[in-house]
C-alpha cells in the first residue's frame, strides 16, 4: 500500500482525527509479521542517507509531532536509529528559553534546519507555537493565528533551498496514552519521563485535537505535507514512518558525485605502490 498516499493530509482538506483509525495496520496482523520489512526499509533508508550526503546538494527536514506519549523518542530511535549519525541530527524543542522568547518564534527552528547532505529531525517543532501556545492561551489569538501564514511562507522558502519537508503525526487514542503513562509508572527504568502534567494535560485532549487538526489544514502544503501516522501501535507506526521517508527520499533522485580526479590514472598508481610495497616485503 502506498502510505504517502493513504495518509497524506491533502493540501485544502477538512481534517478530522475522530474519523482516522489510530489501531489501523493495513494487511500486517502483528508485530512478527512486520518485523521483516522494518529491517529492510532501515536498511534501505541508509543507504539512501548515504546517497544524501554524497551528493550534499539537497536535505531532508522531518518534523514529529504528537499527544504526550504518542512515541516520537520510539519513532526516532527504531526508524532513524540505524542512519549514520555523521550526517544526521535531532533537535528537541522544549519550552523556550527567556532569550528565544524574546526572538520571532521562528527565530530558535531556523537555526536548526539542516544544511546540504543532512537529515534533520525536529522533536516538537515551530508547530508547537499554535498548539500548546493556542491550547494555554501562551500568546493572544490575534498572534497565534497570523503564524500559520508565517509557517507556510518559512517551508516554502526552505524547500526553496532544497530542504525536503517530511511532518509526521502520529495518532494514539487517549485510551492508549493512559496505558503508555501507566507503564511508564511502573517501570522504573520510564519513571523519569512521567510527570503530574501529563496527566493534567489529558483535560485539554479535545483543545489539542482541534489544534492539530487547524494546523494540518492549514499548513498540508504540496512542498510540505502533513502525514497522520496511525500509531497506536508501534510496529506498524515505524513501518510505514520508515516507507514514507523512503518514498521521500527516493523522489528526491539523488546522485552519487562523479569523481573528480581520473580514476584510471589513479588505479596505476596504485598498482605501481601496490608492487612496490610486495618487493619491499620480500626483500626484507
Ligand atoms: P515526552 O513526550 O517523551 O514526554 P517531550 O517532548 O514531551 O517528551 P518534555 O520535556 O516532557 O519533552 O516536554 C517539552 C514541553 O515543552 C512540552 O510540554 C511542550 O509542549 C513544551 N513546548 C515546546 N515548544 C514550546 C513552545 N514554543 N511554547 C511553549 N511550550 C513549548
Ligand atoms: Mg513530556
């Protein structure tokens, strides 16, 4: 199945989460059944990582977003994980800092977005800035919403500068969240990542779900599409993550440099030193 094109959030359209499946795992009944063509699609992504940046011309920006506990750190560990980290980095945006406060809300993402040959994951992202800004009233309406505008005018001009932008929801219900919090409780090695917040933020759920869904809406442009990842269920999550950043990459036709010196003169060269060293080694 074509996932870019099944969760594709198409530019101008309604969005309602209501009606998106967060339990939907296509013809994959568990997670043994897709194992196999996770470790062939992480494969695969590094090698076209290789070929991004071999050919440092063009970069891939992938943005996450999701409820608390909706599995980006997972996303980020078993999809990017196996990408070599010479040439790819994450940036985690959390609450701004008093000096990115006192900048345009832009000012602190674009300092981050990856240069030629690069992948770049952005955890949380400028979306924040009409999610939880809208969500807890952070900034008056008359601020938040002109910045969608703002939003579609800065990935436009990135991707202007061959920045390809992937944005990735990933979609758990609230029944879901809860169970992830409760393990999170129990298990000692996940009890640094709970706090008292999470759960009072639970109370916002629907503030959230119509937050995200304007943002979608508003900001699913052809150069920069959103993506509603259903994620209730891990595996099936990082399996099509991992085939829509192939497809991506793919697109993006990238080309391995030609070499710059003659490779022919080089090889002999190489068989002159090559002998050279064999003679030395039988004389000695
Ligand atoms: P996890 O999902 O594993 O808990 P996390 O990404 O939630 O990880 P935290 O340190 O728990 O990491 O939370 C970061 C917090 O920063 C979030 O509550 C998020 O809403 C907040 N945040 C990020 N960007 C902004 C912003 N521009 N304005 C206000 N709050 C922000
Ligand atoms: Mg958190």
């Amino acid at each position: 199945m074509d996932y870019r094109k099944k969760f594709l959030v198409k530019p101008g359209s309604k969005v309602n989460l209501n009606k998106i499946d967060p339990d939907f795992t296509d013809v994959y009944e568990n997670k043994e059944e897709a194992l196999e063509q996770l470790e062939q699609n992480t494969a695969k992504l590094a090698e076209l990582q290789y070929k991004l940046y071999s050919e440092n011309k063009q970069s891939l920006l992938i943005v996450l977003q999701a409820m608390d506990a909706g599995g980006k750190d997972g996303t980020i560990k078993h999809v990017m994980g196996p990408m070599n980290p010479q040439s790819c980095r994450v940036h985690s945006y959390k609450q701004p800092s008093s000096e990115e406060l006192d900048h345009d809300f832009l000012w602190r993402i674009h300092r981050f977005a990856p240069r030629n040959g690069e992948v770049v994951i952005y955890n949380r992202s400028h979306y924040e800035d009409v999610l939880v800004v809208r969500v807890h009233d952070l900034v008056p309406k008359e601020i938040w919403s002109r910045r969608y505008e703002f939003i579609n005018d800065f990935e436009k001009m990135l991707s202007f500068h061959k920045v390809k932008i992937v944005k990735l929801f990933l979609h758990i219900t609230q029944e879901e969240q809860l169970k992830r919090f409760r393990k999170r409780l129990e298990r000692p090695d996940k009890q640094w990542k709970i706090s008292e917040c999470d759960y009072k933020e639970r109370q916002y759920w629907n503030d959230y779900t119509k937050a995200f869904e304007d943002a979608m809406e508003k900001c699913s442009t052809c150069h920069s599409p959103w993506y509603i990842i259903p994620a209730n269920h891990k595996w099936f999550r990082n399996l099509s993550v991992s085939q829509i950043l192939i497809d991506t990459m793919e697109d993006m036709k990238m080309k391995l440099p030609e070499p710059e010196v003659d490779i022919e003169h080089i090889r002999l060269l190489a068989i002159a030193e090559e002998e050279k060293a064999r003679n030395t080694k039988k004389n000695s």
